[in-house]
C-alpha cells in the first residue's frame, strides 16, 4: 500500500499511535496527529512526538478540535478509542476510511503471521511462541499488545520474516484485511464489558481474528472453554484442539505432562517438573504455544528446548523476593477475574492477597469463591475496594483489610502473612484509578517489596 503523499490522521499519541506516526513518517505520508485526551494539548504531543525521536516538523498537531481536520485519505485509530465512538462516528461522516495500528502494520508489513488472541494468558504465550520460533527461524518479531507496537517492526520485515503478534480485542475492533497465517484464541471469560456491551460482542471480537482465515491457515483453540467450544459461527482454519481436563484429539496435559495426541500417537512433550512456570494455567498456554510452533514446522526437540528453559514473563506471576520465608509474587497484568483466579490457583502456599483498582463493570463472586483453603487475608486498594469487600462478605469472607494505596498494601499485606505464606499482588481490576498501567502498579510493587525490611 503506497502511502506517500497521501494525507493520514493519527488519532491517538500513545505506544501505538505513536508507532503509527514512526511508520507514516518512513512511508513519506502527510501526517495529522490527533489527541483529545485530558490534559492534551500541542505542547504535549508535541513533547510526546520528541521523546520518542520524532521531528513534529511537517506535521499537523491538533488537540481535540476534530471539526477542523480536512479530506483525509485514512485515518489510524489506536485502540483506546471505541470505533463506536463519536470521534470514529465524525471520522466516517467525512467519508474518511477508518482502521487500527494492527491493520496499518499488516498492510505494510511483510512475513508470516501468528496472532494469539484470549482474555488471559495472552503475553505469556506470545512471549513463549516468539521464544520458540527464534529457536529455529531467523527472524522473528515479537509485537502487539505486548508492548512493541507492530508498526515499528513493519517496514523491516521481509517475506521469511516470522511475526507473532499478541491481539486485544480493541485491536480486533479496527482490523479488515489483518490475514494471520495462524491464531489462537486461548480463552474468553468476562472483561472490558464497559466497552463491548454484551458478552456476545465480547466473542464476537475474539472470533475476529479469524475472519479472513482459509482453508489452509491454522486455529489453535481451548477445548475446555464453553465460549470457544460451542461457537456457531464460521471458522475456514484448520482447528487444533488443547486440553488441561480430557485426553482429546489435540494437545492435552494429564498427570504433570502434556502430550500431542494430533495423530493419534498420545506423544509425551515435556513434564511440568521441566518447565519453570506455575499453574494449569500455564500448562494451557504451553500448550497453545507447542501448537502454533508445531504447525509451522518446529521440530519437537526444538520446542522442548524453549519451553524448559522458558520464565514467566514480567508482572504474570512472576516472583519477586522470599523474605522472613514469605514469598512475593507481582501478578499485576492480573486485571480481571479470570486471571486472578489463575493466579489464586497456581500458590503452592496460603496467600495473602492484594487486590482492587478501576471498576470495569466486572463482578467478582467466582473470584472469591476460590480463596477457602487458599487465602487467609485480602488487602483491598483502588476504586472496587468496597465493591469486593462486600462480594467477600457475601460468600463469608471477613479476613479484609483497606489500604489507601500500594505502599500502604503492601506494608499490611506483608504485617497479615505468617512465614511459609505468599504476598500476591493480584488486583483482578485494571489499573487506571491509580496508575498509567499494570506496568506502572507491578514496577512500583517490586520496589516495594524488595525495599521490605
């Protein structure tokens, strides 16, 4: 897609935005830069377009004012912006076409592409994927929700370039073309209701990754979950089936092992005993993972190298420090329920639990229903704090205490766990009440506990 000297609005100045901008820039388009955020103005984009090496000059730096933007040829939303928005509504009733930072990288790109979708397990998996496919092909890049815009590695891609490539559902929400060779919808559970609507939305969006899929592409898919196994909608891709509960036709984990029973052969992989990450959780998106690599052609020795040596990834139960025989875990990308119960499940020791931040709508009863037997206290911080101390108390639940903010958590967390015990940090909230990210709230987490004395 040629984009040089055609006029394009960037609407949105954050990783993915700006990853867009970097990419016009080399494409030689006639760049708009859009933000109405709070607190945005020209003087901030233009500080944010400097910060990440960016010349704002011969670009049109707007802030807010939408009735002003002339024809543009397309506009690139990033994926904080609802398409169903007023911003994207005006954007069409200029008769502007209207996509996403994904579907721009894809057009531009180059490569074979591997996009894993899911509500959890997402960055765990693609980190996983990426790490086994550099063990055998030789260029592989690892984008997308992970945290490097897919923009920013298109214009180096080539056609053996392999691209994995982890995929939210707002990202879905402005794809059209997007083509990944294979997928993989790891699970869906309830999240991010205040933007989709309906659940069905919900599944609809993660279905999307699939869209323009043929016959001769793959599917990698959860057995297990109702939402993915009783789909009805049409899917071309070859479907490959993963289990942690039956021994399926598929991938499956029985017993601390997980096998490929693909063929028919029941094929031990690898044990979890081999393998440096916790929980079920994880054994699904191993699983997953051994699935994408398989297809592709990665001989089984090969993903038996990268699983074993494989750790988790930063703020996904990832351990931070055992002190006075406490350990602490930051599970701070644990930003809903599902996740979180992930997380309460893979402790191998009685937890004390911090949780709590923005409310995105999200109930929490399944949630506590995990913690008999396995949580003795809640630390509870951020907007839902109240909204899940009085869940708790409904299923009986009373070991609570409120915290003001994280440092303030993880001091009574810390005073509340015996030795032998764990610190989770948990929020199964996201975390935009007190922080800029999960990032942000897991980074400030570890300082805290490793300054612990």
């Amino acid at each position: 897609m040629d984009l040089a000297g055609k006029k394009v609005l960037v609407a949105g100045t954050g990783k993915s935005g700006i990853g867009c901008i970097k990419l016009l820039t080399e494409e030689n388009a006639c760049i708009t830069v859009f933000d109405n955020g709070n607190n945005v103005d020209e003087a901030v984009i233009i500080k944010r377009l400097q910060d990440a090496g960016i010349d704002p000059e011969g670009k049109e730096i707007n802030a807010g004012d939408i009735s002003s933007i002339g024809k543009m040829d397309l506009a690139v939303l990033s994926p904080g912006i609802d398409p169903e928005s007023k911003l994207a509504a005006d954007l069409k009733d200029k008769g502007i076409p209207v996509i996403g930072e994904i579907e721009l990288a894809f057009r531009q790109g180059k490569g074979t592409v591997t996009a894993i979708t899911g509500t959890n397990g997402k960055t765990t998996t693609t980190a996983l994927t990426g790490e086994i496919l550099s063990r055998f092909f030789n260029d592989v890049k690892v984008v997308g929700n992970i945290g490097n815009p897919y923009t920013e590695a298109a214009s180096g891609l080539t056609d053996d370039s392999r691209v994995v490539a982890e995929i939210s559902s707002f990202q879905l929400q402005t794809t059209v073309d997007f083509h990944p060779h294979v997928t993989a919808i790891l699970n869906i559970t309830p999240d991010h209701l205040d933007r989709h609507k309906t659940m069905e939305n919900y599944i609809e969006a993660k279905f999307s990754i699939a869209k323009n899929q043929t016959a001769e592409d793959y599917i990698i898919l959860n057995h297990d979950d109702d939402n993915i196994r009783n789909y009805k909608g049409d899917i071309k891709p070859c479907r490959i089936w993963f289990s942690s509960k039956e021994k399926i036709k598929g991938f499956y984990y029985r017993e601390g092992a997980i096998f490929d029973n693909t063929e028919g052969i029941n094929e031990r992989l690898i044990t979890s005993s081999e393998m440096n990450i916790l929980g079920i959780h994880n054994m699904e998106n191993a699983m997953a993972a051994m699935a994408m690599a398989k297809v592709q052609g990665v001989p089984p020795e090969v993903i038996w190298e990268a699983v074993s040596s494989f750790k988790a990834v930063e703020h996904r139960i990832e351990y931070v420090r055992t002190f006075n025989d406490i350990d602490f875990y930051n599970d701070s990308k644990g930003t809903n329920t599902d996740a979180a119960i992930k997380a309460v499940m893979a402790m191998t020791r009685p937890s004390v639990v911090i949780g709590g931040g923005y409310d995105k709508n999200s109930e929490f009863d399944d949630w506590i229903e995990t913690f008999p037997g396995r949580v003795r206290h809640l630390v509870l911080m951020g907007e839902t704090r109240d909204k899940i101390a009085d869940c708790a108390k409904a299923h009986g639940f009373t070991d609570i205490s409120f915290a003001d903010d994280l440092e303030d958590a993880v001091n009574k967390a810390y005073k509340a766990a015996k030795a032998g015990d764990a610190v989770l940090l948990s929020p199964a909230c996201a975390s935009w009440d007190m922080f800029r990210d999960y990032e942000e709230r897991g980074r400030l987490f570890k300082e805290l506990v490793n300054g612990l004395k």
